[in-house]
C-alpha cells in the first residue's frame, strides 16, 4: 500500500481531526498545485473531469471538517476518472 493510500485511508476514516498539513499533502499527491495565499486562505488548483477547480483551504488547526469532505469528494473524481480510464 503506497504512502497516498494510507494517508487518504486515515483521513477518510476520520476527517475531524486532521492537519493542514496532512491534508495539502494529499491534495498534492493528487495532482493540486499551491496558486496563491491570502491571509489564511490557500488556493490550490487541480484537475478534475478535464476542467479547472479552485480549492479553497483556510489554515486552521485541525481542519473544518466540511474543508475535509470537500477534498475527499474531489479525490473520489479523481480516482473514478482514472479507473475508467484504465479499463
């Protein structure tokens, strides 16, 4: 199991408490890029289903869970395009 997996496993199972920091890191793995910090604000862009989507995460200790889920969803996406693309 690679390092991704385990980290999205744990947060999936938990998503109350998780670190900014844990949670960039698997928006990163996930192809998001950093675009611009304002204030507390992090904007990171990413592609899903061919389009463009901007992720707002304000950096708190921990996370808003609502901030989790809406990653979470994104990353399910992600994950449906690339397994219907490999079949």
């Amino acid at each position: 199991m690679s390092k991704r997996q385990k980290l999205l496993i744990r947060i999936r199972r938990n998503p109350k408490n998780i670190s900014f920091a844990d949670l960039r890191n698997l928006i990163e793995m996930y192809g998001f890029v950093l675009k611009r910090t304002k204030g507390s604000h992090h904007s990171f862009l990413g592609k899903v289903g061919g389009q463009s989507v901007l992720l707002v995460i304000p950096y708190d200790q921990p996370l808003k869970t609502v901030y989790v889920k809406k990653a979470l969803d994104l990353i399910e996406q992600i994950e449906r395009e690339t397994s219907s693309q490999e079949d």
